[in-house]
C-alpha cells in the first residue's frame, strides 16, 4: 500500500468538498464525512482519489503523519493551488469570512 500522511488525506478531502460545494454558494456548509477507514489523496497533477484501507500497516501510515490543527480552513487558490490556512475564518456571527458579498 502506498503512504500518505494524514495532511495528505485531509487536503485531498478538503480539495473534494471545495470543489463540490463551489456551486452553492448560499447553502449552509456541510460536514465532511471522512471514514476512518479510507484514505484520500491529492496527487501531483492536483487529482483527487480515495482508496480503501487496511489494518495490517497502520502503524507506517502513522510514522511520519501530522495532526491537522483545529480552525484550520483549505481552499483552492485562483492558480488552482490547494493551500491550508490555520486561523480564525468565520465572523463572529458564524458568517464565513471570506464569502462573496
């Protein structure tokens, strides 16, 4: 099996839900639904895949991997860039801060 970290995974999962919920801007954000047991990754060429995962080398998955902090935002830059920004994002009102307006 190939390894990814965990920053790997929740970027190419963040990746995933950017881009599907691009189209509704108005909607209320939704909770991503991340399995433990899949893992997701954001490749060279910027190509989202997942694949299914096994118990049998958890412990290599882990060697290595970093924990994602909380109030961490990802998003896709205008250069097609997945970036991650650690800090406050939504408004005290619970408004995304850098909606459109």
């Amino acid at each position: 099996m190939t390894r990814f970290s965990t920053k790997t995974y929740l970027m190419a999962a963040a990746l995933a839900v950017l881009t599907t919920s691009a189209f509704a801007e108005s909607a209320a954000p939704a909770p991503w639904e991340l399995k433990p047991d899949m893992g997701y990754g954001y490749d060279k060429d910027g190509k989202t895949f997942s694949y299914k995962m096994g118990t049998d080398n958890a412990g290599l998955l882990l060697k290595g991997a970093k924990k994602v902090p909380k109030g961490t935002l990802f998003f896709i830059g205008q250069n097609g860039q997945l970036y991650m920004r650690t800090g406050p994002f939504l408004e005290g009102d619970g408004k995304f801060m850098f909606g459109p307006h």
